[in-house]
C-alpha cells in the first residue's frame, strides 16, 4: 500500500508521510526556467511531456511520498470556454462567461479540452520513480472555481455585488459540479490515487450559505471519489468549522491551514489530518523550522497525520529548506518506529 494510502486507509500513527503543497513550483530554478520559455501558463499545463518533467521534479531532488499532477484549478474554466491569463505579480485573469455558456456546454468538448492532462497523469503514473509513491490528482471546490469563474481574478476580502444573486450561484453551481465530477472521474482512470479538493475561498462563505454552496456540492464530489475505493481529502481554506465539514462533508481526510490550531483540531475531528504548518517558516532559520516541524509531529504523533504546509511553498523558498524539513520529519519518523 502506498504511503497515503496505509494514512488514510489503515488509520496508521507509526509514520508521517510527507508531500507539499506546490512542490512543484515557481521556489525551483528547473521550473523557473522552463517557465521562462513557456509564457503562456496554460498552454504549459496542457503539455504532457512538460508536465511530466515538472511533476517529477520535486520527487528528483528530494524523497517526497507523494507526486501531485502539475497542473492548475483554473484549468476547468478554461476547458468550459471561459479564457484565463495569468499575468505577472496579478495572478489569474479571466474572461467573462455567462451561465447560458456553461449550460450549453457539452462533456466530450470539456473532456477533449483537457485530455492532455489525462494523458499526464497516465505518463507520469508509469514512470518508475513512482513506485510506491502516491499521484495526487486534484479539482477546485466548486464554490472557488465560481468565484475565480464571476470575480475573473483572486477575490480581495470582499466579494463584488453579483455574488448576491443567490439563484444564479445555485443555479451555476450545478453546472461547475457537473464538470468536475467529470475532471475527478478521468483522472483516477487515468492513474490518480488520490485526489485532494483545494476550496481556497470557503473562508469567504456566509454561516448560512455553507449549505449550499460548500457542503452539498462538495459532498457529492467526495462521493463519487470515493466510490472509485480513491481517497478524497478535502482543504476548505479558512472555513468556519473544520469538524463541521468534516462531519458533513466526510472527506477521507483534511488539510488544515496555518490559522488552524492544531491542537484544538486533534480534539475536534477524529479523521486523518493533513498539513498545517505556516509556508513562511521556510523563510526563516533552520532553527525555527526545526522547533515548529517538530511541535506540529508531536501533536500529531498519536493521529494519522500526513505531513505537509498549511498553505502552498511560497516562491522565495529556498530549496535546501525544503530538503531539511523533509530530513526532519524523516529522522522523526526513524525515532518513532
Ligand atoms: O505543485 C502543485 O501543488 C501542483 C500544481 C498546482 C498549481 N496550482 C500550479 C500553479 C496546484 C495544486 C494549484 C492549485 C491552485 N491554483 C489553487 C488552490 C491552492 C491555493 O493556492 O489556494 C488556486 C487558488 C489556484 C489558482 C491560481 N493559479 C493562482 C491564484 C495563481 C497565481 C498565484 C500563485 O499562487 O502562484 C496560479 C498560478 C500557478 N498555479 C502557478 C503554479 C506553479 C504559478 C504560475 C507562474 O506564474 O509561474
């Protein structure tokens, strides 16, 4: 059984798995260099040998449990027609769509769209440096692929008026659901064994629109992961209650983020755990990496825990602070076993 997977599955507490958020990323000379040549970001995640290359980059330099496809969220939108730019030092940028666009869209042309990714994952999947490592395939949750969808950028603390209009985010929901279901189910039958919901905007949603907007949709998506026997962890960034959705939503496991006390969550929720620490910590010393990475593995010494941030790498890490929080959490582990 893979790494993940004996966390997830079989409740382990003897080892703490780890992968990061973003492990592939712009914090890595190799993808900034093959980012130089390939302006266009979207066109780079639909290039399966290029994906190839820059998922397995991190798992190259260091020994990681896990690959996640490199790939983005905004990639749904795009395959529904909806045009998405990624403009330097602003971040996504896109176009406008309408919901009579997306009602009319039809699953072949969306599947056709993004067909290179299977793809992707189907090479990566076969590479021998794979072997007992889990691929992480991924979706946005339905409620952050609407706000990137309706606010076309990174929504700023408050959302634009449209969001008011509570029949057309029903009603868009639906849709955006539809296609995701279909996103999730091609890329386990592509090689995923794992897929991880990244609902980076749940923090955004009113107590009484949790309902709707994030519980029910996403609890459907959880379900059809999990009828193909695939692990589904979800991250509701910033949310309200993470035992709240957990109970509702019943994820496999969950990914906290850095605001999380960790050590009110182990009280709270008796699923595996997944992440937490703060990303700029790797911007500091040694020393501070080492006394928190060890605080979040002791809280978590006697839970299935898989080690990762509470948030993706930021892009000024320094590589050889990720190779020490990997050796720490290794050395961790050698003492525990
Ligand atoms: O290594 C990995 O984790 C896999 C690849 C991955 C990317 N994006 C690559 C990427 C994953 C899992 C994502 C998820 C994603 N994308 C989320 C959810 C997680 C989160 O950060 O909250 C969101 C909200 C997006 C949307 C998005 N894509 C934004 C806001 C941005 C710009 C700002 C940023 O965070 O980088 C992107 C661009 C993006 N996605 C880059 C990468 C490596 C940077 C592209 C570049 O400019 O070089």
């Amino acid at each position: 059984m893979t790494p993940l997977k004996k966390v997830i599955f079989k409740k382990d507490r003897s080892t703490k798995p780890i992968w990061l958020m973003r492990q592939a990323g712009r914090y890595l000379p190799e993808f900034r260099e093959i980012r130089k040549k390939n302006l266009n970001f979207i066109e780079l995640c639909l290039n399966p040998q290029k994906v190839k290359n820059i998922t397995l980059q991190p798992i190259r330099r260091y020994n990681l449990d896990a690959a996640i496809i490199f790939s983005d969220i905004l990639t749904v939108p795009y395959a529904l027609g909806q045009t998405v730019e990624f403009r330097k030092n602003f971040g996504p940028f896109l176009g406008s769509v309408s919901l009579n666009d997306i009602k009319n869209f039809n699953k072949s042309t969306f599947k056709k769209k993004l067909e290179p990714i299977y793809k992707s994952i189907n090479n990566v999947k076969k590479d021998k440096s794979l072997k007992n490592r889990d691929l992480i395939g991924f979706v946005g949750g339905p409620w952050t692929i609407l706000v990137y969808m309706l606010n076309k950028s990174s929504p700023k603390k408050k959302l634009k008026k449209i969001f008011s209009d509570k029949p057309l985010i029903d009603e868009m929901l639906k849709y955006i659901n539809k296609y995701l279901i279909l996103h999730i189910e091609s890329q386990i039958k592509s090689g995923a064994n794992i897929i991880q919901i990244f609902d980076s905007w749940a923090g955004l949603v009113a107590e009484e629109d949790l309902d709707n907007y994030i519980y029910k949709p996403t609890k459907k998506l959880v379900k059809i992961t999990k009828s193909f026997k695939t692990p589904c962890i979800c991250f509701p960034r910033n949310i309200k209650s993470y035992k709240e959705y957990a109970n509702i939503v019943r994820p496999d496991a969950i990914n906290i983020d850095y605001n999380t006390n960790p050590c009110d969550i182990i009280k709270n929720i008796n699923i595996p755990i997944q992440g937490g620490m703060n990303p700029k910590i790797l911007l500091s010393s040694k020393k501070k990496v080492k006394e928190l990475t060890n605080y979040y593995l002791s809280i978590f010494k006697n839970h299935p825990y898989i080690f990762n941030l509470g948030h993706g790498v930021l892009p000024q890490t320094n590589p050889s602070m990720v190779q020490y929080l990997i050796k720490l959490v290794r050395k961790f582990n050698e003492r525990s076993s």
